[in-house]
C-alpha cells in the first residue's frame, strides 16, 4: 500500500514529534515552487473549478492522516497509517465485496465507496449522468490496455497518481519523488513522445 511504504522513508511529520525548521522548510519551498508552475499556466489560472479542486484534495489528504493516525486509533487493533491512494484498496474493496459478511469495511475500501457514491450523487444532482459505451473495438482495446497498464504500473510503483503523486508526496517520500518522475515522462512520452498514439476518429 503506496501510504504505508512512503512513511518507512523520512517523513515531514510524525506524532509525537514537534516539525522543526529544518523538516518543515523542504515542504514549504516544494510547495512553493508547485504553486508558482501551477499558476504559471494560463489554463489553470482561468480555471476556477481547477483552483478550488486542489484546495478542497490537498486538505483532504492531510485529513486521511489524521483520521486514520489520530482519530481511528485503536491500540487493541493496530493498524497502519494511511491517506487517500486506490490501487491497493479497489482490491479490498472487491474483496469486501465477496467477504463482506462479519468484516469491518477498512479506510480504504470506504473511500472507494465513498468516491464512487460521490461522483454518483454530484452527476444526477448535475443531470450530466449518461451511460456510455465504446463505440468501436479499436477504442475499448486501448481503454483495457490503459487499464492493464494502470494496474501493472500502480502496483510495482506501489500507488497510483494519488497514492504516490499526492499521499505520498505529501511525507516527502524519497520512493514518490521517483514514482512521480516516472509518471512525468510517461505522460510526456505518451501525449508528446514517440509513444503517442493517433487519436481515435470521434464516428
């Protein structure tokens, strides 16, 4: 589970320990430094959707932190600190799923449910809900070949663009910087490089 391993690194924080200087000043020239590129795109900058989706995630993967470091802390039951990540937990989730009677729903698997009630009640309260389908073989072979690879990719980097780019990341851990930078030049080779696919005619 991505969380779990970024905190066998250093991390900014620890309970029971007061963030001196020196720990907390990487985070705030990173974070600056992030602020600054984000705002530099003219896209984002006249993106309000854009703007208050990252201030509503990013205190989101502090309160994953606190939930499950402070608040469900249960010194009977032991379990590891975590935030938000899916690789690991849809697979909890599809296990609960099968097993779930007489099992306590994990922090993981309730936010997969949690995430996909909510994108659920935000489309029909929206009325964007609509089924969709593939509308020709060529397109759903490369959804499950990006799916393949998601998957594959996600568990040998040990989480996803959330459980290493933004849970991760956010302990400064040494294994997400190099998850992230691998994500950085997939996504480069894939949109710009010479792995980019031509686009699929839209009839």
């Amino acid at each position: 589970m991505p969380s779990t391993s970024c905190l066998r690194s250093h991390a900014i924080w620890k309970p029971g320990s007061a963030p001196g200087t020196a720990k907390l000043l990487p985070a705030i020239l990173i974070g600056t430094i992030l602020i600054i590129l984000a705002f530099r795109s003219p896209s984002f900058r006249g993106s309000p959707r854009d703007i208050f989706g990252g201030l509503i995630v990013g205190p989101l993967i502090a309160a994953g932190w606190l939930a499950t470091g402070y608040f469900g802390r249960d010194d009977f039951e032991p379990a590891p600190i975590a935030s938000l990540t899916f690789v690991a937990p849809i697979g909890e989730t599809i296990q609960y799923a099968m097993l779930a009677t007489g099992a306590r729903m994990s922090f993981g698997t309730a936010i997969v449910c949690g995430v996909l009630l909510g994108a659920l009640g935000s489309a029909l309260l929206s009325r964007t809900y609509e089924l969709q389908g593939f509308s020709r073989p060529t397109q759903m072979l490369r959804y499950m070949a990006g799916g393949t690879l998601m998957g594959v990719g996600g568990a040998m980097a040990l989480g996803c663009s959330i459980g290493q780019g933004l849970t991760g990341f956010s302990t400064l851990s040494f294994g997400s910087l190099l998850a992230i930078a691998g994500i950085a030049l997939g996504a480069t080779l894939a949109l710009r490089g010479p792995l980019r696919l031509p686009d699929l005619p839209k009839s």
